[in-house]
C-alpha cells in the first residue's frame, strides 16, 4: 500500500464523541504573538466510527508497548488526577 499523503501533527487537540462518532482534533504548536511561547492551533480533523476508534486505540497501545520495550518511554506509576469539570 502506497501513502500519498502525510499530515504533521504535535498531538491531538480534542477528542469528542458526536452523533455515533468519534472526532479526533489535531493540533500544531505555533509561537504566539506576545512571547513566542507554543500554543496549540487546531487544524485539521478526523472522524472514526467507534470501531474504527477502538482499533487506533489498540494501535496505538502497541506501539506505546514497543516504546517501553525499547526503553524510550516508562509508565507513570502515580499518574495525575484528571482534573475536574
């Protein structure tokens, strides 16, 4: 299978789930005006099934495996709170 496109991303921006389906919001970091610090822009979004979702989240959790084999990534064993709405 031959790619055609590829889109650079910094992360995901957003994640919601709307009318059956699941929409991912990407994000790039851009300098702001006032100090140059990153901040996340959106820009670009893709839309799954709940199954289309779950297997990108198994994926996704294999390869986060094979980063922690390879000792490029560890778990946190206390991680934080998620914080509250």
């Amino acid at each position: 299978m031959a790619i055609e496109n590829e889109i650079y991303a910094d992360g995901v921006y957003q994640i919601h789930l709307l009318e059956q389906t699941i929409r991912l919001d990407f994000m790039r970091l851009q300098p702001s005006a006032e100090n140059q610090t990153p901040v996340p822009k959106p820009f670009e979004r893709i839309i799954l099934s709940p199954q289309g979702f779950l297997r990108t989240y198994e994926a996704m959790g294999q390869i986060v495996r094979k980063l922690e084999e390879l000792g490029l990534v560890r778990r946190n064993p206390n991680p934080p709170a998620p914080p509250a709405n």
